[in-house]
C-alpha cells in the first residue's frame, strides 16, 4: 500500500478517536435550560349517598334473582346431557302448570328484518351422534354448523343444522354442496327462534 494513504488513513483514525473523546464533553447539554412541568391533580370529588339510588339497586337486584334460569337450546362439547336433562325438567313442569295458550293475537307485532334459513341434515336421539355429524359437516367448511336441542315424546332429540342463511337460494347451494360431498339430502326450513 502507498505511504501516502497509510498517513491520510491514520490521521482519519486519529480525528475520529478526538471526536468521539471531546464531543461528548463539548456537547453534554449544560447550555440547556430545562423547563419543570408540574400537574396538579384535584382531590377526589365527596359524593353523598343517595338512599333511594341504594333502595332501587337492591329492588331490582331481587327481580333479577327471582328470575327462572334459562334452558339452552344450543349443544356443544361442554355441555354435559345430565346437565341439560336438568334445566329441562322444571321446565317440563312449569309448562304443566301453564294454562294452554290462546291463538295469536293478529294485532301483535310482525318481526322485523325478514326470514331466515336453515337446512336441517339430521335429527338424532343420541347426542355422541349428533356431534359426530356435526363435526363432519364442519370440516367441510360450506356454512355454521350447530346442535340445536329439542323435546320429542319427552325424551331429549338433538338437530343437526346449517345456517342460518339469509334467503332459501343460499340455502339450496348449502344443500347442493352437502348432497354432493357428503351425500346428505337435507332439508330446508324457515329458522325460527
């Protein structure tokens, strides 16, 4: 290598080492005024308690308590069949003791928002086989699949749908993909809930 760019190489070195020793020291910010910022957070406001508020959360809190559990009428893996059994039989009871329903009153209010879909690919006693079918149908991935649970001469039947759909042509193409890769006639029906 040249001598002449030994000697430019080690004067770069030798600058370089001053700079990153002195300017440190040069520039340690002590010119700097820096300005102290403080914030000032009130006490908390002192609210006076409301008796009637406190009489009201305790009156509804009761209503709430009084309420009768719901039955659900959905299955999956984490709900066990003893469990249902038993949030159906009050119930059965309680719609023993009802007296029977009149007709509909035409005036009621009509729902809102139109109909929905379903097609209902089976319908089964046994909840081991509805599940199966159930996660058949959903490693096709051609619509939701779910269990819904019904009473049938008071015995528990479990309904294997798709859906729900939007209008019966979506649910035709459903019912076509599944009779074609799973040879499944299903049926189409109107999801009422």
């Amino acid at each position: 290598m040249d001598q002449n760019i030994k000697n430019r190489l080690v004067g770069v070195i030798v600058i370089f080492a001053l700079a990153v020793i002195f300017l440190p020291m040069l520039l340690d910010g002590s010119g700097l005024r820096r300005d102290q910022h403080q914030v000032v957070i009130p006490p908390q406001p002192l609210v006076k308690a409301n008796p009637e508020f406190e009489r009201k959360i305790v009156e509804l809190q009761a209503k709430v308590d009084a309420l009768p559990d719901l039955e659900s009428r959905f299955i999956d893996e984490k709900s066990s069949a003893a469990k249902i059994e038993r949030a159906q039989e009050p119930a059965a009871e309680s719609k023993a003791e009802s007296p029977p329903k009149s007709e509909p009153d035409p005036a009621a209010p009509v729902k809102k928002g139109g109909d929905s879909w379903v097609l209902q690919v089976g319908s089964y006693q046994d909840r081991g086989k509805a599940l199966a079918q159930r996660d058949k149908l959903r490693k096709s991935k051609i619509a939701a699949v779910f269990i819904e649970q019904f009473k049938n001469n008071d015995k528990s039947s479990y309904r294997v749908r798709l859906g729900p759909f939007l209008n019966r042509d979506q649910t035709r193409v459903a019912q076509n993909k599944i009779k074609a890769k799973h040879d499944i006639d299903g049926i189409i029906m109107k999801y009422e809930r």
